[in-house]
C-alpha cells in the first residue's frame, strides 16, 4: 500500500521529521532496550534516509530499505557519502537481506501497523539475529492532542485491537509522550494537511487556532519492541 504523505509530499514529510521528538525521547527509550553502537541496524521504511546518518553515528552498518524507488533514491543520495551506510530498494515483507543478518531493526510509522503486517513480522523473524531487536513506532490514538486528531481522521482504527494484535506476539509497548515542534505555524498545517483528510484537518486546525494553539502539539506514540 502507498504512504500518501511522504510518498505524495515528500518536502512537507521533511517538515514532520524535523518537528518530531525535538528531545529524542524515542531515541532515547529504544537505547535503554537495545544499544546499537557498533552494530547493524536496519531502518524498514527508511523513506528519504532523514534518520540513516543518526544511526551511523554509532552502528557499525546502517541499512535502510524503501519500497518506492523514487524515495529510495533520494535517501541513498542523503547517504553517499557515509562510511557503512546502504540503501537498497525492497519491501517490508520481501526484505532484501540474507537470514540473520541484522542486530536491531526498526519501523518507524511505516507498514507495521497492526492485524495485517504478518508477512513483515515474519521477514523481520527471518533477517533479525538470535538476541537482536526490533522497534515498531506508531501512533497512540488514546492520548495527546495529535492522538485525538489521529483517531478523528481515522476512525476504523481500534487501538484495543492494535495493542491485543502486538501483545499477543510477544511484543512489549513503552509509551512515549513527545511532542511536534514547528517553525511556523505554516509548517504545522502543512503537516496535519498531508496527515489527515481534508474536512478532519479543517476542523482540527480551527479548532486548534480559536483555542491559543501555538507551533508545538503534544504527540503520544507507542515503541513496541520485541527481542528474537
């Protein structure tokens, strides 16, 4: 399935990388599971490599793999010039890497959504080595201001059953409270327009101005984290 914001707004998606966890705090909860300084670390979803450099600062390899070509160009342009940087041009549930070939993996707001991400949950059974990691960031419907705007745009999302769907794989979840942070308040509505449909994001947006909203809004995610 296509990623309708980075994948149709590539420069605004930019944007909303930059903006969130300005304090790290998902960097931060993933160390304190699974270090990753001097090891390889796979980015499933890896999209224009905004994260790739940050990973290679410590890891010994860094791959990142993206299924639409156009992307992964980009984010193998972003990374040319990193020592133990790759980017290879693949899919969540075809994963282009040879079996236990990877010690912490991670899918940020990318495919592993819940009920239907089996195929990639096997792959990553597949490539992860004995002892290593993977991290699946999502969103939080239940909590934060950017949570509510989440569940208003997408209502078929039952957050009960994305939670039983983790839990019962033997996945555990660290709650994150973090936050977006904007330069301008064009960047936010630019942003919440790629990320929600039309008539949710005009109402949130207003709803958001006529209360003193400023340029940050307060973001809950969910880290699960599973070791193989």
């Amino acid at each position: 399935m296509p990623s309708p914001n980075i994948w149709q707004h590539p420069e605004t998606y930019e944007l909303e990388n930059r903006a969130l966890d300005p304090d790290e705090l998902l960097e931060s909860a993933m160390a304190a599971v699974a270090p990753w300084r001097g090891r390889t670390f796979l980015d499933v979803g890896c999209g224009t490599g905004f994260h790739l450099p940050r990973w290679a600062e410590e890891a010994e390899r860094v791959i990142g793999v993206e299924p639409m070509p156009a992307l992964a160009a980009l984010a193998g342009r972003r990374t040319r010039r990193l020592a133990g940087v790759e980017v290879r041009q693949g899919t969540a549930q075809a994963l282009p890497l040879p079996e236990a070939s990877v010690d912490v993996a991670q899918a940020r707001l990318a495919y592993f959504f819940g009920p239907g991400c089996e195929p990639g949950l096997d792959e990553l059974s597949r490539v992860v080595r004995r002892g290593g990691t993977a991290f699946v960031i999502d969103n939080d419907p239940t909590r934060s201001t950017f949570g509510h705007w989440f569940r208003r745009g997408y209502p078929r999302v039952d957050p009960v059953a994305v939670e039983r769907f983790w839990s019962t794989r033997g996945w555990q979840r660290v709650p994150v409270e973090t936050r977006l942070a904007f330069d301008s308040p064009a960047d936010l509505e630019a942003v919440v327009r790629i990320e929600l449909d039309r008539q949710t994001a005009d109402a949130v947006l207003a709803e958001h101005w006529a209360g003193g909203g400023g340029t940050e809004v307060d973001y809950a995610l969910n880290l699960w984290w599973r070791r193989f």
